[in-house]
C-alpha cells in the first residue's frame, strides 16, 4: 500500500489525543487478562464499548498539534504510521460521500492507554470501535500489535487500512439507520449484530476496491496488500477468538461472524466494489 507522494493529506480528520485519565475508577470490568480477553472477545471492531464499560461522562478529546506539521503529504504517510492513518481516513472520506448522499465525516481519535467517548469510558484492550453517539471512531495503534501476536495475524499496513474501513462501515450503517436492526438481537450465529458486523466487512472491501479512484494511492491495492486484510478479518472471526480464549466454540455467543464468513463478506465487497451487494440482513450468510 503506497500512497503518491504529492497526494495531499488532511489531518483535521484525525485528532490525537494522547493518555487520558478515566474518572471513577475506569473499566466496569474486572482486571487482568481474562477481564482483558472479556473485552476484546466482545467488542473487537465492534459499535458501542459503553455496553460493558463504565459510564463516564465523556470528557473532550483535544486534536493534536502535531499532525497538521507532520502529516502533509503522501510520502509523510509512507514514513509515519499516524500519518498512514491519515492517509487512510481521508481516503474511505473520499470514498463514501459519492456513493451515500449526506454523507457526514466522522473523526478518528487516535489514543493511547485510555480515552473517555460519548459511549463510555474505554482502554486499548477493547479495539477498535466507533461511538454513534459523537460519532467517531476510536483506534489505540497498539491493537495492530496485538492483532498479529495474540491473535496471528499477518500484520502489515493493509491489515490496519481493513480495520478502519470496518470502522467506517458502521459510521456509514449509522448514517443509514442500519444499526438499528441489531438492537435486541446482539448474539448467535444468525443474529442483527453478526449480520451488521459482517456488513460492515464489506463495506471496507467496497472502500479498498475503489481506493485508488480517491486519488491518494500510487496504484491500485495489490494481492499482498489484500492478503494482510484477509488475514487480518480471518483472525477476528467469533470462532478463531473463542478457540484461542476458551478452548471451545459457541455459536450461540457469536456476534461478529466466523473466520470464514469475514473473509468471504470483506472478498464480496472488493471484488464488487458495490455497497448494494453487502445485503447481509437478507437470506443466508
């Protein structure tokens, strides 16, 4: 994944807002490593942590002062990870506004350790995950790490381009009134919130099929750079994580779809580029 060196990035879409501090103790969860797998098993790229987190107040997420320096153009965005991240949201930004009429932008707020959201307080071990309620989208870089170490994936800068179109997708979902038919319906194999997750998979397919046309990218994605995304959606299936965890699978716990289902649902969208064609909420998946 490279971009054109000349591409210009535009940073305000992105805030950096550093290590905050969580008031009345932080998570409702409890520590450790099981309270930390508790969180990633429920919540990786999922929609809403203020579900099983605490419920904070939000407090104000300010942007950082230095991306606007350091993240200017395409090759800033080939050297710096922030920037990349840039380099991405601009581009899924560019995307979607031509294909969804009233298309809203909606900030990534990059942190670390903790941050405090309309949805809740949060940690880095929930994941990613965006917040309808401010409407942004949340990412603890460390993720990336622990993608590839906890749970195998193959890493690499399209695999974190997969998960921040994913994110994207549940903006866009939020934007349609989509994730409203998952509520009430939040686990098993067949339910809204695995129907919506996995929608949200190929709506980051749609975004990496049609990137290049965004004018930020140098080429088209190559097979590589799709790979890191397949490896990446195959690691975060219900099944893979509950066999790493727990030692055992449960469907009837499923509320993002199996390994096979992510990589077919991502694979439905790139090889379309049509957002028509992620109707998960009708017939099989």
């Amino acid at each position: 994944m490279d971009f054109r060196d000349d591409a210009r990035l535009d940073s305000s879409q992105v805030e950096s807002g550093g290590r905050r501090r969580m008031p009345g103790g932080g998570l409702a969860v409890g520590g450790g490593a099981a309270g930390i797998l508790a969180l990633i098993v429920a919540l990786l790229f999922g929609l809403n942590p203020g579900d099983i987190v605490g419920g904070n107040e939000p407090a104000p997420v300010g942007p950082g002062t230095d991306l606007a320096a350091k993240c200017r153009t395409g090759q800033d965005a080939d050297q710096n990870e922030e920037c990349r991240v840039v380099g991405v949201v601009n581009s899924i930004q560019d995307y979607w506004p031509t294909v969804v009429q009233g298309y809203r932008p909606a900030k990534t707020v990059m942190f670390s350790g903790q941050v405090n959201t309309a949805c809740g307080a949060a940690d880095a071990s929930v994941g990613p995950f965006y917040c309808p309620a401010d409407q942004k989208v949340y990412l603890d870089l460390s993720f990336f790490d622990e993608l590839r170490t906890r749970f195998g994936a193959e890493g690499g800068p399209f695999a974190q381009a997969y998960v921040i179109g994913h994110e994207y997708g549940h903006h866009v979902q939020n934007l349609l009134g989509t994730s409203s038919m998952a509520q009430g319906d939040r686990q098993g194999p067949r339910s809204g919130s695995v129907r919506l997750e996995l929608q949200a998979d190929c709506y980051s397919g749609v975004w990496a099929k049609n990137a290049y046309e965004t004018g930020l990218f140098d080429k088209p994605f190559t097979q590589q750079d799709i790979q890191q995304a397949l490896s990446a959606a195959s690691a975060v299936g219900d099944d893979s994580i509950q066999e790493r965890t727990q030692g055992r699978v449960n469907p009837d716990a499923f509320t993002h779809g199996t390994s096979a289902q992510r990589v077919r649902w991502f694979t439905t969208g790139y090889e379309s580029g049509d957002p028509n064609r992620c109707d998960t909420f009708s017939g099989s998946l």
